[in-house]
C-alpha cells in the first residue's frame, strides 16, 4: 500500500513566518539608522552591534537553561531584533557595559523568564531601556549633539576606544565631547527644553539655542522622518497595521496641541512633540510590537491612544526628557483589560442583523 | 408589536431594493490563497469507464446511515433504491449502474475518519439498464416533488452532505434562495464547468426549488474569478421562466460558506445556532439543483457526480463525471496518477477537505475534488512556534472570532472561556491557520477542543441521568418503606383494636384458649372437674408461652380468665374461621384479578406487592393454624410439662420459613405466567 501523509485541514499555509516578521522589522529600521549615524556618528552602529551579539548570547543561554531548542527559537529573529531596537535607543558613545546589561536584562528577565517569546507582558527592549535610564541616568541621557554642532572630529577607532575606555584616542571623555564651541554641555532638545523650562525660560525663549533649527531639534527631525519612512514601509508589507501608529501620533497630536494652545509658553509644540526624540521609532516599531500590544483593531486604537496621552503627559509634567519607554511599558500594562472589552462581534451574535 | 412587524417588514424591503440595486456586502475577514484551478477550468466534463465494482457506502451524507433493501446476490437496475433513508436526516442510495448485489460489508470510506462503514457492493453488467421512469413536471404536487427528491438520495453535493430535501421541505417563508456557485476553495472546478456546460439543468432545479419555496428573490452567486461560468449562467437564466439574479461576488475565501455567502448576498447574518431558513434563506448549491431538476424531470437519481482530479502527482487532470462507488484509486489511475513514497490525496480543497487515509476508499456524493498533491506542493506545516499575538488570525476570521485567544484557551481546556468566546460558531474554515506566522494548527486545536467539549457534555448529562434516576430511586424507595410503615400500624391498630373489643387479649393466646376450651368442653361430659384444672393449666402454659413469642402482658391476663369466657372464645373462634374464609376468597379473586388484568396490562407492581403481603399473611395463618393443631394434638398426650416442651419454637420458625418461601414461590410463578402472558 501507498504511503499517504495524513495531516489535519488546512493543507496549503499562507507564506507569512514570524521569522520573516522580526526580519522586515529589523530591514525597516535602516533609513533610521542611517540617519542616526548620518547626524550623530558610528557609535550608533557599534551599539546596535553590542546589543545584538549580547542579544543572541543570553538568548541561546537562557535557552539551554530552559532545555529548550535553540536553533528553533534563535531563528525567530526575536532576540536579534530586541537586541537592535535597544541598540539604536542607547546613546552612541555610551560604555559598552551598558548595552550588555540592558540587553541581558530585557532577554533574560523581560523575555524568558516570562516564559520566552510571545508571553511576555512588556516589551522587552523597552524593559532593558526603563532599567538601564533608571539605574545609570547619567550615560543614558548622554547623548552627543549633532555633528555639525560639534568641534570634533571623531575618527572610526575614537567611537570604539570612547565606547571601551570611556576616552577618545586623543583622550577626549564623553563629557567633553558633549561641549558645545561656547563650552556648554549640550542635551538633546527634549532634555534641553525640560531643562530651560525649569529655569524659568519659555519654550519660545529655550528654542533660540543651537540644538534647535526651524523645524524642531537640529538632526531629529529627520531621524524621526527616518524611522517613519521605515514605518510606512512595515504598514505596505503588511507586517504592522495602521491602528497603533496612528492611534500614538493622533493622540500625542490631539494633546500637546491643546496643551500647546492654552499654555503656549511653557511648552512644546506638536510638531515639537511629533518630530523629537523618540516619537516615530516609538510609534512605529515599539508601540506595534504584537505580543505585548492588544490584539484587536479596536483595541489597538485605544492602547495607541494611551500611549500618545503618556508621552505627552510625561513629556510635560514627568521628570524625565522623554518618555517612549513609560509610556509603551504603562500600556503594555492595561492590554489584558483592553483585550477583554474590546472583543469582537461574533457572526450570528449581534442581534440588530437577524 | 405591529410597529415591530412593520419596520421588520420595512427592513425586509430595503434590503430586496438594496438587492435589486445589485449591492452586495462583506463578510469580516477572509483570504486570498492561491487558487490553482488553472490546470482544470478549462477542461471539459469528461466520462471515466465503468469500473469493475462499485462501492456504494450507506454514510455518504450527513445523519443516519441508510438502510439497505436489496439482499446478496439481487439483480438491479440503474436508479433502483439500495437503501431507503433512515429518519429525518438520512438519504437514500442509489443504483448508479445495472449489475449484481455482489456483496454489503464493511468498507473504506470517504471520510476524514478512515473508519470502515456498511457498504453495498455492486457489480455492474455493463448494461447500465436504467429501471422505468416516471418523470414528474413542474406542476406536479409539492408533496410528490419533495418525494421524488428524498427517494432520489440527492444531498448537498457542494461538500457538505446535508440531505436536500430537509432543507426544501421548510414552512419558514423564503425571501431569498440562494444557489451557491462560488467555489471558493482552491483546485476545485467542478461546479465551474457544471455552470460552463450544464447551466439550464441548474436553472430548471432552480424553477423546481422555487416552486416548492416560493421565494421573493432568487440570486446564483459565483466568485468573479470564474467568468465563463458567470456567462453561462446568465444566459440560462434569461431563458428561464422566472426571474434569476446571477450574481458576480469578489474572490474571497471562504465567500462560498453558507453563512458568508448569506451575508454577501442580503447583509443578514444567520444567527448563532440557527438555521438559514429561520432569516427566510435556504442555500443550495449549484450541482444540487441540476440533480433536482434530474430527479424531478428526468426521473434520474443521483447516479453519478462531477469530480475535480488534480494535483502535481496526476498527469491527465480534469473534470470527470463518475458514478457513485467508483473508487478513488481507479479515478486516480485514469489520471494517471504517478505515485512517490510520500503523497497527499486531499478530498475536497486544501483548506477544509480532508486527507484520505485509504485510497481504496469510493467517490461518494460529496467528494467534489481529488487533490494528487506532492509534498512539496501541499508541504506538512512546519513545526508549531509560540503565538507572537499578531492577530493576523482575528483579522481574517469570517465568523470574527478571536483565534489566538481561543488557542490560548483550547491549550489550556478552559472549556468556560472557550464557550465565552463562541468557539462553536467557528465553522473550521482554516482562514486563521493559513495566515499564522508560527505555523499554529489553529483549526486542528478547536477541533479538538470542540470534541472535548462536546464529550464532557455527553459525560455529564448521562451523570446526571444516573443522579437523577438514583436520588428518584431513593425516594420512591423511601415512600415505599413509608407506606409499608404506615400500612402495618393501621393494620396492628385495626388488630387492637378487635381484640380489646373481644378479650383484651393477645390474639396468639386467645387462639390457643380456644382450643383448649373447646378441647376442654368436648371432654367435659366423661370427666371430673380435675380434669377441668388440667386443662387449665395447659391453656394457661400455652398462654405463657405464646406470651415468651409475643407480647407477654395480654396473655398473662388472659391465662387466669379463661374458663369464665369459654363461650365468647367459641364465637371467637367462628369469627376467625369466618374471617379466613372471607381472605381466601379475597385472595384467590385478587389472585383472579390480577391475572386477568395482567394479561391486558403491564404488570401492576403495586399489585404484585399487595399479593406477596396477602400470600404471607397467608402463610402467616397457616402457619398459626398449624401451631394450634400442633397444639390441639399435643394435649392429647398425657404430660402436660412433656407437651409443652415438645412445642418447639425452632420447629415452629423453620415452618413459618417454609411456608414463606412456599408462597414466595407461588407468588413468582404467577407473576412470570403473568410476564409470559403479556408477551
């Protein structure tokens, strides 16, 4: 008799792979990266490559200890784009200790010990990001101003022994590096923004420094623009859907302008809001990611919406310059409820159709 | 309530104008897999040769399995009944050939199962003798057409088996038929070229269904990848005498389910757990109505189907009219079918047909393709990865349902949640396990977990029968030993009652002072008063030992009056006589009676109860009678200690024993002459 293969309906599956879901997330992030480096330098690649190798070393480490298969679960892609995503929101000449601590925490403890992919809560990278602001706020709020706002120039080998030695090869620390061509230390324009506010400046008045151009914070425009590009990308591959990013920047919209509107001068603008920091990285590749964001549209919308009203609220009244990271790891929080009460109508049991 | 009927009514209408307008609606979700009905669309319907033996299964349909009416070794013609259908849900199957009954045994069939069912085995004579027609017209009696249809075993050949003329046979008022050409599964063009080449045999099945229906809107849907068969069936339409939308729908699986093709066509939903017929829709499909318009006009049963052979692994693919029972394997074979050591033969599509277990497994009504896939064509899924929550699955699920949470649940067998999120108005379409990324058997879970459900149900409801049954049990039991109760403390007090009217004394001890002064008094005449004091003395032992078995306090009062009372005892004595008498009258009418009332009736078991207690008390009396004789003889004797002692109360005991197991006895033989006598 003929060997027949029996297996259950349905025969033929659609080509979609969660391998291949990882893989455009990660391919999408290019332009942003590129644009990250094109203002701020290597260090971005060079973080992104400590967060990777670290990324895929505690994943496969975990993995034995769980006495799990490691080949199957590594080549999910999973833990190499945990590891990107947190790599690219680390700050480009931060110690390399950084990113290994981060990336370990978010894979170890966010990821696995939740029961690995797909059980955690919170987003993992965001995890590792949250623990790393909370516990070395200094190196992670040490973001290097722009290049062409710099009196430096940084060679390949100064990213590298400034990552490993905290010094350039010319013996420059971070802290120097961060001195404008007047010797004042530059943030980031959110960081900058919070700070001036604080000492009694208006944002109109704040806006006037260097760090700013016409259209926001100099370089961050067009990272966000960047990494948005690479969203719209993941909405035409089909691999995230518009709820979430919409919901974000629609709501983020929608509050910092009424915010904006009645109290013009101690805060941002949204353009301000929408095109610094980590609004469009966050929107389009943190906020989406599926396993810890609600599953249906309607309750995509509504996690989106909470996100937006967070950045904004942290942003303005929260102690930190940006607020991405609370924002997703906060929602990540309400997804249970959301998903409960946004369930959809089942066919045949709506009522109003019969 | 008339204000609701009107606006229903007034709905009803937007809904026909809407229609009418050519609108049509969506169904949520659905997905686009490839369809690979090239290789077979264009090719023309096509006979196969007669096989050498057909296999004609008893299940080919949903329901009960038919009944066979032809024996071993019978000669038949084509279209004679085999078997009638069983029941409601059941169809009736057919000769498709003339031949020879050669055999009805277990055989392989098409069915996801790959159990064995009843099968009736016919060799054909290659005559293929059709027996005589008697062909009805369209303004035949609804009742003969929906007859003609029944006997003609015709079921839902789109796939799915329901018996047809179920669904025909509905009082519900019709708004829309439905004639399901949509085909929306992969590799299946069956219908396609049924619709390309036989169109006005659907159409008359068509004006048949809408005789017996009566609907105000009959609309032949077809997925807009088909364009010939579109064509086809306008063109037929137009001749008919009756007015038929042929309608165009996008190419969206699984737009060809009945549920979403209703909601394609009208925007009505069939609610959960309910019929079509209940929103006034029936659905039937294409193949269907040309086999009506068969049976009805031609009196032609369904004999044969239109079977899709296709696949990688077949050479000579097609479309090829078969008769019913030619098995999968000879089918393959004319396909030229080239076997690798590992295949798939798929009946139906790829999305919700079934792999077949057993290629020696026959074509049956509803096997409407035969896929002949390579391994790399339909390749196995590849390991199962952890749900990453995408809800790609939710978006697509025609029923909107919310597959990966139903996976969770399944996993888990929370059988509670699983019910809470509608896990049975999945209808296992496969949407949400083609789009998976990790490759979940999504379908195959909820499978599962719907058999889970189902049988804890079974379990449960049984267990609680048998809860119920024995807590019943209890009860009536109880009642019973209540009743009993109550019985013998009415009749102790009745006793009492007598007794303190006659003597104050206990029964037992009067018997025996009566036979002691009736002794006494028929030797009274020879004898001295001493002898007088003897028999005193006797009844007076008697009385005490009787008063040892009984209750002690009446005999003991008795034993010292009892020659002052010699007369009452006598009249107590006719009274028992009298008394027995009256009961074995009673017992034997009652005996009488039941049996007489028993040979109509079931057995009465209150009766039978109320015989046992007489035949005991019956034998209770013998019993005492038997004592007293014993001890009337026993006086005779000379000593009168000796007598006393020789009344044995163990010998007494064993003949009541004996006695009761006597009447028992009795009482068993009766009651099976009487069980004997109802059969």
């Amino acid at each position: 008799m003929m060997y027949l293969s029996v297996t259950p309906s349905p025969h033929n599956l659609g080509t979609n792979k969660t391998s291949r879901v990882m893989a455009s997330v990660m391919l999408a992030t290019v332009p942003g990266v590129a644009t990250l480096i094109y203002f701020f330098g290597y260090g971005v690649l060079f973080q992104i490559a400590i967060c990777c190798l670290t990324a895929i070393l505690s994943e496969m480490a975990i993995l034995k200890l769980r006495q799990k298969d490691i080949a199957i679960n590594l080549k999910d892609n999973s833990a190499l784009l945990t590891g990107i995503l947190l790599g690219i929101s680390i700050p480009p000449l931060a110690p390399w200790w950084i990113g290994v601590i981060g990336t370990c925490f978010a894979i170890i403890v966010a990821k696995q010990l939740y029961g690995g992919l797909g059980f955690n809560l919170f987003n993992p990278a965001m995890v590792g990001y949250v623990l790393l602001l909370i516990s070395f706020p200094v190196a992670m709020t040490n973001w290097l101003m722009p290049l062409e706002l710099s009196h430096v120039v940084l060679s390949f080998s100064d990213y590298i022994s400034a990552i490993f030695t905290g010094v350039t090869t010319t013996g420059l620390s971070i802290h120097e590096l961060r001195l404008g061509i007047d010797g004042i230390t530059m943030a980031t324009p959110l960081d900058t923004l919070k700070t001036d506010l604080t000492l009694g400046l208006t944002s109109g008045e704040s806006m006037q420094k260097p760090v700013f151009d016409s259209l926001g914070g100099i370089g961050w425009f067009w990272v966000n623009i960047a990494f948005a590009i690479g969203g719209l990308a993941l909405l035409k591959l089909k691999v995230i859907r518009w709820h979430i990013p919409v919901a974000v920047l629609g709501s983020l919209l929608f509050f910092s302008l009424i915010g904006y509107l009645l109290n013009p001068d101690s805060q941002g603008s949204s353009i301000f809001h929408l095109f610094n920091g980590a609004t469009m990285f966050g929107a389009f590749f943190i906020a989406t990611d599926p396993v810890t964001a609600a599953t249906s549209n309607k309750g995509r919308l509504l996690f989106g919406c909470f996100i937006g009203l967070l950045i904004y609220v942290i942003r303005t009244f929260g102690g930190f310059p940006d607020a991405m990271a609370f924002a997703i790891l906060l929602a990540n929080m309400t997804v249970p409820v959301i998903d409960y009460y946004s369930k959809p109508t089942t066919y045949g049991r709506g009522g109003n159709n019969e | 309530m008339l204000s609701l009927l009107s606006s229903w009514s007034l709905e009803l209408k937007t809904i026909i104008n809407l229609v009418d307008q050519g609108h049509q609606w969506k169904f949520h979700g659905g997905i686009h897999p490839p369809s690979r009905k090239e290789r077979t669309k264009t090719l023309a319907i096509s006979t196969i040769e007669m096989p050498q033996q057909l296999f004609l299964s008893l299940s080919q349909h949903i329901g009960q399995p038919a009944v066979p009416v032809v024996a071993i070794g019978d000669t038949v013609q084509k279209g004679q009944l085999l078997a009638k259908q069983d029941g409601f849900i059941s169809a009736a199957v057919i000769a498709p050939t003339s031949g020879t009954i050669s055999d009805i045994c277990q055989y392989s069939n098409c069915h996801i199962s790959g159990i064995e069912t009843q099968t009736i085995v016919l060799t054909p004579d290659h005559l293929n003798t059709w027996r005589t027609k008697l062909p009805l017209t369209l303004t035949s009696d609804h009742q003969q057409i929906l007859e003609r249809i029944k006997l003609s075993g015709i079921t839902g050949l789109g796939g799915a088996g329901f018996p047809a003329a179920v669904k025909l046979a509905t009082k519900a008022a019709i708004e829309f038929l439905i004639i399901n050409g949509a085909e929306c599964e992969p590799y299946i063009t069956s219908d396609d070229l049924l619709m390309q080449e036989r169109g006005a045999g659907i159409v008359a099945g068509i004006e048949i269904m809408a005789q017996l229906l009566k609907p105000q809107r009959i609309i032949i849907a077809i997925e807009d990848n088909k364009p010939q068969a579109i064509t086809a069936m306008k063109e037929a339409a137009k001749q008919s005498i009756i007015d038929i939308i042929v309608r165009a729908i996008p190419t969206l699986y699984p737009a060809g389910g009945e549920k979403q093709l209703i909601e394609v066509l009208t925007s009505k939903q069939v609610p959960s757990g309910k019929i079509p017929a209940d929103i006034g829709v029936v659905v039937q499909n294409v193949a269907t109505s040309h086999a009506i318009a068969n049976a009805v006009l031609l009196d032609e049963p369904i004999v044969s189907r239109i079977v899709t052979v296709t696949g990688e692994l077949v050479d000579k693919p097609g479309n090829y009219e078969v008769p019913i029972g030619t098995s999968i394997e000879q089918l393959l074979i004319h396909a030229q079918f080239k076997p690798q050591t590992q295949q798939k033969i798929i009946i139906g599509g790829p999305m919700m047909g079934f792999a077949l277990q057993q290629i020696n497994a026959p074509v049956i009504k509803s096997t409407n393709c035969v896929i002949a896939a390579s391994i790399n064509e339909l390749p196995d899924a590849p390991p199962e990865q952890n749900c990453i929550r995408c809800g790609d699955c939710e978006q697509v699920c025609p029923a909107n349902l919310l597959p990966q949470q139903l996976q969770w649940f399944a996993k888990d067998q929370d059988h509670k949640k699983l019910n809470d999120h509608n896990l049975f108005d999945c209808i296992e379409c496969g949407a949400c396990a083609f789009v998976c990324p990790s490759t979940i058997p999504l379908v195959q879970y909820y499978r599962v977990a719907k058999a889970e459900i189902r049988q804890t149900t079974e379990d449960k409801r049984q267990a609680d029968r048998a809860k119920d049954r024995f807590e019943q049990r209890n009860i009536r039991l109880e009642r019973d030993k209540q009743e009993r109760l109550e019985r013998s403390k009415k009749a102790a007090e009745v006793r009492q009652a007598a007794m303190s009217k006659n003597s104050d004394g206990d029964a037992v001890a009067a018997a025996l002072a009566r036979i002691k002064a009736k002794k006494a008094a028929a030797e009274e005449s020879s004898d001295a008063p001493n002898k007088d004091r003897v028999a005193a003395a006797i009844a007076r032992a008697k009385a005490k030992k009787s008063a040892q078995t009984t209750s002690p306090e009446p005999a003991a009062q008795e034993s010292d009056d009892i020659d002052p009372q010699k007369a009452r005892v006598a009249a107590a004595i006719a009274r028992a006589k009298a008394k027995k008498a009256a009961q074995q009258q009673k017992i034997d009418s009652s005996n009488d009676q039941s049996t007489n009332a028993d040979t109509i009736e079931t057995i009465d078991p209150k009766k039978a109860r109320i015989a046992a207690v007489i035949a005991k008390a019956k034998a209770k009396k013998t019993l005492e009678l038997e004592q007293a004789n014993n001890n009337g003889n026993d006086d005779k004797s000379v000593t009168v200690a000796d007598t006393i002692e020789t009344i044995d109360p163990k010998k007494a005991r064993i003949a009541a024993v004996i006695a009761k197991a006597k009447a028992k006895k009795a009482l068993e033989q009766q009651q099976s002459n009487n069980n004997n006598d109802q059969r």
